[in-house]
C-alpha cells in the first residue's frame, strides 16, 4: 500500500509534486510542512519515516547473498574470458613461431632447389654425350650382332665347302 501511494505521488499528471515528495524524503514531515511543502497535495505522498523503514533481516541476508554470488559468478565469467584469451595469445605465439619455421625451411628448400637445378645445367652436356655414346654403343652392338650372324653364315658355307 505504501509504494503504490508514493507511485500515484510521482506519477504524471498525479496530485503530488516532486518538490513535496524530495522535501518530505529528505526533511520529514514535519520539516516539510515548517518549509511550506504541506498541504492539500501531501495527503498521498509517503513521508520519510515510512518510506525509511527498516526492511526484514532476510530480505538484507538475501539482498547480500545475491550480491556476492553475482559478484562471484561475474568474477568467474570475467576470469575465464582473460584465461581464453591469454590461451588464444599463447596459440597465437607458438603458431608465429611455427610459420617462421616453416619459412626458414621453404627459404632452404628454395636455395637447394636452384643449386640443384644449376648443378643440373652444369651436367647437361655431361649428359648429352653420355646419350649420344650410348647410341653409337647401341648401333655398333647391332652391327656386331649383324657380324656376328654373318660369321656363323659363312662358318657353315666353308664347313659344306670343306665337306665336299
């Protein structure tokens, strides 16, 4: 019942004034009315004794335990969220780290890569004569081949010839 009249006090277009209600809030009534704030308008409103009233020991203790917990919960939510993130810089290190391996490497890998590849430039006419040699060696091993069957002709033609 109280609050709800303190409400119709402040409400727009009500029949209390802010100026009663701020003066009886903080002087009392009596004050109040000393100051001229009383009057027809007063009726409503709740005076500072009444609005002051101590409220119950467990709606404190609650009050208070719902404040710590949230203070507690928050605390936890906020400390976890500063762990992620020291987490994610972490990672974020190791994997720098890891690239700039990575690039040394491909840098490495691309030096040898064109020592190779001059190396290779280097042996190319190296490499040429050993196919053109092992042409020649493939075309005299026809020919002996050749020389060779021819022999063997001619071996048996004297063998007949020989015979008779």
């Amino acid at each position: 019942r109280r609050s709800s009249d303190l409400f119709t006090a402040l409400a727009p277009g009500s029949a209390g004034s802010m100026a009663g209600v701020s003066d009886q809030v903080e002087l009392g009534p009596e004050a109040a009315k000393e100051r001229g704030g009383g009057g027809k308008h007063d009726v409503a409103i709740e005076t500072a004794e009444e609005a002051t009233e101590p409220a119950d020991a467990d709606i404190n203790e609650l009050c208070k335990d719902m404040f710590t917990k949230m203070s507690t919960y928050l605390s936890g939510e906020l400390t976890a969220t500063s762990e992620d993130y020291k987490l994610l810089e972490k990672m974020n290190k190791l994997t720098c780290l890891k690239y700039m391996e990575m690039k040394d490497l491909a840098i490495n890998i691309s030096r040898n890569l064109k020592d190779l590849n001059q190396n290779y430039a280097s042996l190319q006419p190296y490499l040429d004569q050993i196919n053109q040699i092992e042409e020649q060696v493939s075309s005299l091993e026809l020919a002996a081949y050749k020389l060779d069957a021819y022999s063997k002709k001619l071996e048996a033609k004297f063998k007949k010839l020989e015979k008779r």
